[in-house]
C-alpha cells in the first residue's frame, strides 16, 4: 500500500511539473501581448553602491526594546501555558490546492519565468479582504531544514480596511509542509502585549517582510506606531479560546479574530532618530555569510528616481540571545553592510554569495514584474522572456524571496499562489 501511495504522489508530481510548464507557456505568451502596454520598465540599474561612511549607516540603525519578561508571564498565565510549532501543525485543518486545481485567473500570479516547479493556491473565502504578504520557512529557521521534525512554512497576511471596519490585522499561516501533495495550514495572529500583560492587541503591518531564525519569527511592522521590526517567539504561542472577530480579552476567554492561536510579540526593533532613518519593508535571511544576517531593503516608488538602500544586520551569537540580532553597548543593531541601488521599484530581497537579488513589483495592476540580479562589481541582469525579450517575467505582486538552502528552492508568494522555484533556475534565466 505504501508503495502504491508512493506510486500515485510521484505521478501527481510529474503531472503538477507538466502542468506548470505548459502554464509558464501560456503566461510568456500573454507577456509578450501585454508587454508593449508596460510602457514603464526600468532602465538596467547597474551595480550596488557600497555606502560605508558613518553619515551614510547610521540612520540604518535599529534600537532593541524588550517585552518586559513579567508582561509575557502575565499573559501566558492568564492565556494558559504556551505551546510550540508542533502543537499548532497538529490542528491544521485547512488544505492549500495544488496548481491544477487552481482557476487560470489565480495562475496568473506565477512567474513567467523561470517556471515554479511547485505552487499552490489559498483558498478564496478564507483570504477574503486578507493580502498575501510575506513567506519564510523551516530552512531559515534551522540550518538541518527542519523546526523539529517538521517541514514547515510560514504565510503572512493583512487584512486590509480602516480601523472602524476591523482592519488593521496580520496573521500567519503555519503551512505543515512534510507532504507537499497534500500541505494544509492553521492560522496564528500576530499581536502586541498591552496593559502590562494584561491583555492584547493586533499588530497593524502589511508584513511584507519576515524571517523565522531560529526560535524567533522577526516580522516588519510598517503602520505600528514607530517601531520598525517586531520579534515573535516561536515556542511562546498561545491559544484563543472564543472563536469570533474580538481581538483580546473578551467574555469567557480570549479571541483572535477567528485564529485559533495567537503569537505575542517579544522585542521590537525601533528606527534611529533624524532625517533618513531606515525603517526596512522586505526582509530575507541569508546563510552564506558568517555569522548568519538579516537582510532588508526599503521600498521606493516605481516613479521616484531616489536610489534605494539594502542592508544586513548580523544575528547575535551571544549566550541567551538566540534569533535576535546583534545589539552594541547601547542596544543598536548596526548595519553590518550596505548598498545603494538605483532599481527604482525595488521589493522583496534576497541576497547570497555576494549576489543581491530584487523583485521590482508591476507598473499595472495585474501584470508581471522584474527580477534584477546585482553585485558591486557587474552590471545588473534581469530575467526576459516572449517573443520580445520583455523584462517583464516576474511575479507582479510577490512580496518575499525566501531561500531554503537544504533544497536550493525559493519561495514566494503573489496573489493567492504560494510557489517555489530553484535559485539555480533564477540564476540560469539572467545568465
């Protein structure tokens, strides 16, 4: 029985593979229609500028700010004991569909190319007013790929809408990623300790940018008040025990807004004070350099000429610090390296082996966009495909570029499709 299972999930895979290849086509023939419309592309950025003054990184500074440990212990004692990833994989009860059971209008969020050799769709009615924002995984967490004995990746959203219609959310979908065939998910809401631990609010962020090292999940937090990064502890999640669409202490227990599980937040990393103060949008983690680093990069209009800034921070190796990030004597978190680049539009990042990789989001709504290649040394490259070697390839909504290094996969997510592709794959389609 095992081998006939074996059997049909390897043929499924085949198909998927098939299918998605003969997707990639239909996608680079509409790319070629459209491309004459996308009238808007960037002209070749050219190569990273270090930037390496003090003038020039101190505004990338970030100052660490801590939950009190008596807030957390309040709130879990009130909440129940916290639990760990494992405890919210096994109430996943919600199914991603494969490609080929999602609608040609939801395909159209894969990258023309490269091909996405694995992709999935959200199901509609359970991300209704909710926008896909960033993706990290196991493989960033822990070098060995796995949290546990688990494949697992994370999904953000927004829920978008004012603050009277309830809007203002993010949550997070935990993916039980150990049988691709059939991955399902439960979802945790990101949420902010108030009232010395007495209670909680919602976190108000696009999350377009999110890394899970280690045991902490660190999540942008762009409309939060000042702060610019917020930090979750991946073995402090807490169960909500009325299911309705309250956020925090409610009548008989504590809601999520419907979420079974609720992540508090831990630490959170403020912007420097003064004119040009980073505050990062896309985030990714990059293991190739020693020690491991957070990578960021800020979002700049399509239209606005200003260069825009990518940097690291390296992760703290200190004893009892574990997945934050490496602070000086005065709690700063300081860019351990940085650039300017001049693609203009720029979003998710990634970077490894010296190589910085940038999604630039599409000037229509819709259409595809473009990913750009850049070091310090050569000149920029972009992906083309079509008929008229049009730039315009990418994924035109993806908010994340997540590398999973025991697989050599990328992982994104645009629309409603979650996918992946080889780093090798994107490296063969720039040349």
């Amino acid at each position: 029985m095992k081998q006939r299972g074996r059997h049909r999930r390897r043929k499924r895979g085949q198909a998927l593979r098939a299918f998605l290849a003969g997707t990639a086509l239909a996608l680079t023939a509409a790319a070629t229609m459209i491309s004459a419309s996308q009238a808007t592309v960037a002209a070749n950025p050219g190569t990273l500028k270090p930037l390496t003054s003090a003038a020039e990184t101190a505004p990338l500074r970030l100052r660490e700010s801590q939950v009190p440990k008596s807030s957390l212990d309040r709130l879990s004692a009130a909440m129940g004991r916290p639990v760990g990833v494992s405890a919210v994989l096994g109430s996943a009860d919600r199914l991603l569909r494969d490609a080929i059971d999602c609608t040609a209008g939801e395909r159209t969020a894969l990258p023309v190319e490269p091909t996405a050799t694995a992709a999935y769709c959200w199901d509609a009615a359970d991300t209704r007013s909710w926008r896909a924002g960033a993706v990290t995984t196991s493989g960033d967490a822990d070098d060995d790929g796995l949290w546990g004995a688990n494949r697992v990746i994370l999904s953000a959203w927004s829920r978008t809408g004012t603050a009277a219609e309830g809007g203002g959310l993010a949550r997070v979908a935990f993916v039980d990623a150990n049988d691709l065939n059939r991955p399902t998910y439960s979802w945790a809401l990101l949420a902010v300790p108030v009232d010395d631990g007495r209670d909680f609010r919602g976190l108000v962020s696009q999350v377009s940018g999110m890394v899970w090292y280690q045991n902490k999940l660190l999540v942008t937090a762009s409309g939060d008040g000042g702060d610019a990064l917020y930090v979750y502890d991946m073995n402090r999640v807490q169960r909500a025990t009325v299911d309705s669409s309250a956020v925090g202490r409610v009548r008989g227990g504590w809601s999520a807004d419907g979420a079974q599980w609720v992540l508090p937040a831990v630490a959170s990393y403020r912007p420097a004070a003064g004119t040009g103060a980073a505050r990062p949008d896309y985030l990714s983690l990059d293991r190739s350099t020693a020690p491991d680093s957070l990578v960021a990069s800020e979002w700049l209009s399509g239209d606005d000429d200003t260069a825009g800034r990518l940097w690291r921070y390296d992760f703290s190796g200190a004893p009892g610090r574990s997945g934050l990030l490496a602070t000086d004597t005065g709690g700063y978190a300081r860019a351990a390296e940085a650039y300017v680049t001049k693609a203009s539009g720029s979003g998710p990042v990634l970077s490894r082996d010296s190589q910085w990789y940038l999604g630039r989001a599409a000037h229509t709504e819709g259409d595809h966009g473009t990913l750009w290649r850049q070091n310090p040394k050569d000149p920029a490259k972009a992906t083309r495909c079509g008929a008229d070697e049009t730039r315009s390839c990418w994924s035109g909504e993806s908010e994340s570029l997540s590398y999973w290094e025991q697989t050599g996969e990328v992982w994104s997510q645009s629309g409603r499709m979650l996918f992946a592709l080889p780093l090798a794959s994107i490296d063969r389609s720039l040349g």
